[in-house]
C-alpha cells in the first residue's frame, strides 16, 4: 500500500483539524466535563455540518461514500483534540453494521439522522466476566414476533444518548445474534460508569428487554461473522484514535522541552531528554504504520485479522511508553491533573485496555501462528 495521503484525504484531514482545534479548547473541554453527558453538542454538530460524520457511509444514506481509512484519518483527529464526543461509537461502533449487514429500510432509518448529527448509535461488546468477546453470555431468545434479551454488558459508550445499542447475543443452537436494542425500552436498565479518560459510560442491564423484527440486524443465527467484523473495525478506530493521542503528547512535549530551560540550557538540548524523545517518536511511527495498514486493508475488505491485533499491540504497547515518556519529560507539570497532558495520559490509558492490552493481543496472535502452522 502507499502510505501517503490523496489530496482528498489531506484535506479531509485539514478540515477535521481545524473543526477541532477552533472548537475542542481548553475552556471548552473542562465545561463539557463538569457536565452530565460528556458530548459536545456543539462539535457534534459542527462536524455533521461539514458532513463528517457520514462520510464513511453511502451517498443514499447522506453520507459521502467513503470508506474506514477516511473514516480512521477523522478518529486521528479526535485523538489529537482529545474531542468529548462518540464519533467511533457512532459511526464504526453502530453505523457501519448497520449499513453492512442492516436492510434498506433500517438504514434510512438509522443512518440519515446520525449524518445530519440528529441521532447517535453504539454497541454493547463487553461483558463483566467475558474476555472473549465471541461468545457473548447474553442471551436472545425468540418470542412469538419479538426476541427476548437477558444479560449484561459493560462499558458501553454513549449509551445514554443513543438511538439505539447494538446488541450481539447468543441465540439458540450456539449462535449469534445482532439486535438493535432501544435504551429507552422496557427491560432495559442504564446504569452509569466513568471511564478512565472521565468519559461517560454506561452498564448495559437486560431484563426481558423485547426487540422487534424491524429491529434484527442481519441473519440471528449468522451473527459471530457480523461480530468479528465488527470487532476488528472497532479496535482500527481504537488505534487511530491513539495514534493521535500519542502524536499530539508527543508534540506537545517537544514544545515544553524546547522552551524549558535548567543551567542557562533548553531541556531538550539534554543528551537523555533527546534520546527519550527519539524512542518516543519511533513509537508514534509504529502506531502510525500498522494503524494505517490495519483501517486500509478493512477499509478494501481485505483479510486484516492479524494486522489489526499487531496495530492493537502498538497503540497500547508504544501509546504507553509515549504519553509515560511525555509526563516523564514534562516534570512534576506532567502530573497536574488541570494541564492539558493529564487528559493525553488517560485517554491513551483507556484505549490500551480497552478490547484488550498489548499482551490479550500477543496471545491472539500467537493462537493465530499456531493455527497456521497446523
């Protein structure tokens, strides 16, 4: 693949970075915080305006016919800005099933609110006591004209202001299932979470929660392939979102060092402070490779299983050293929680463990190895 950007691209990104940068401030960000919702509203809706949010999805739907690699350049963006809002929930997380495996009806229903900033989508893929995230202990049982759901999930992000959680589910015979659950519906308890970064979270609680056939996605019964499929594109964005984390502290430091000065010197003139920061510079550029190399496969529909879990293993391996390096480097600031670092520090910490650390992605590789060498 070329790893350079399309003019189209370049200024896909210019745009997204000026969007956020006139709009993510520092003043900005602590209002949004001390809020209930931890969404901005307002770069909500300035993104749709510029028709950001949809661009991922197909002309008909209101979007601009783009694919995940345009999609990851935006989540690189919202990475950089650290934007309080759940652009990977609702436009990879919820939207993107919905166009692949959701029928005509559903998309138009779904899809052309998200793009005009109208609605927000997610999906509930954890589970309290399940690492593997393909055999969910969630169960959906079939009920006259409606599915039942009974179980629990956790961590799921925007669920409080979601049209609707997609739900994968165990169905009879050991299946899976996809449904959209109404987070307003009768069954349907939301409990709410903090995340590390501070953004807000929900416990998905499902008692008997009824989901109609309208709101099936896809085959019930071939949903384990919609769930990989799902997975892998969520942990692209996880790690386009860290590359511009990690990009961004790492900025940012060169900027502190550079000013900074002890013995008449600039910090970053120090033999060991130049030598931290090249380390860290070469985990950015690991991120940046595999990140882009995993979204560009997934985005031609190209076999990525084990490129996304390599890209994993370097957004939480090398996005730790990074923003621990940045703090390092930054001195007793670099631990303010009121200095803008702070929020690098505990972004880049959620998106490590989310969807699994560098070592759950080593196990998954080596599994596929072995399997391979069978």
């Amino acid at each position: 693949m070329d790893f350079a950007f399309t003019q189209e691209q370049e200024a896909l990104r210019e745009l997204a970075h000026e969007i956020l940068a006139d709009h993510v401030t520092q003043e900005r960000l602590k209002l949004v915080e001390s809020g209930t919702e931890w969404f901005d509203r307002e770069v909500w809706g300035a993104l749709a305006q510029a028709n950001l949010i949809g661009l991922g999805f197909a002309e008909e739907y209101g979007g601009s016919g783009l694919s995940l690699f345009e999609v990851a350049i935006v989540l690189e963006q919202v990475g950089r800005h650290v934007a309080p809002i759940p652009y990977l929930a609702t436009v990879v997380m919820g939207g993107m099933p919905v166009e692949r495996f959701g029928n005509d009806e559903q998309r138009h229903r779904l899809l052309l609110p998200v793009t005009t900033g109208d609605a927000v989508l997610t999906a509930a893929l954890i589970e309290p006591a399940g690492d593997d995230l393909m055999d969910p202990a969630t169960t959906a049982t079939k009920d006259g004209a409606h599915w039942r759901l009974d179980g629990t999930k956790i961590a799921v992000p925007a669920a409080h202001v979601a049209e609707r959680i997609v739900v994968p589910a165990t169905t009879a015979a050991g299946k899976v299932g996809f449904f959209l659950v109404d987070p307003h519906a009768k069954g349907v308890d939301l409990q709410r979470e903090k995340a590390t970064s501070g953004e807000r979270m929900s416990l998905l609680v499902l008692t008997g929660a009824m989901v109609e056939e309208r709101d099936v996605l896809g085959d019930p019964v071939a949903g384990r392939e919609m769930l990989t499929w799902t997975v892998e594109r969520t942990l692209a964005g996880l790690c386009a979102i860290e590359l511009g984390v990690a990009a961004e502290a790492l900025r940012m430091t060169a900027e502190y060092t550079s000013k900074r000065e002890q013995f008449g010197k600039p910090v970053g003139s120090f033999q060991a402070v130049g030598q931290r920061a090249a380390d860290a510079y070469i985990d950015v550029e690991a991120i940046r490779l595999t990140a882009h190399q995993a979204a560009w496969l997934l985005a031609q529909d190209l076999p990525a299983t084990e490129e996304v879990r390599i890209a994993k293993f370097w957004a939480s391996e090398g996005g730790h050293r990074v923003t621990y390096a940045a703090q390092h480097l930054h001195g007793g600031i670099g631990v303010d929680v009121d200095y803008p670092l702070h929020r690098y520090y505990t972004w880049s910490k959620q998106i490590e463990l989310t969807l699994g650390s560098a070592h759950p992605q080593l196990v998954k590789l080596g599994a596929l190895m072995a399997a391979q060498g069978a």
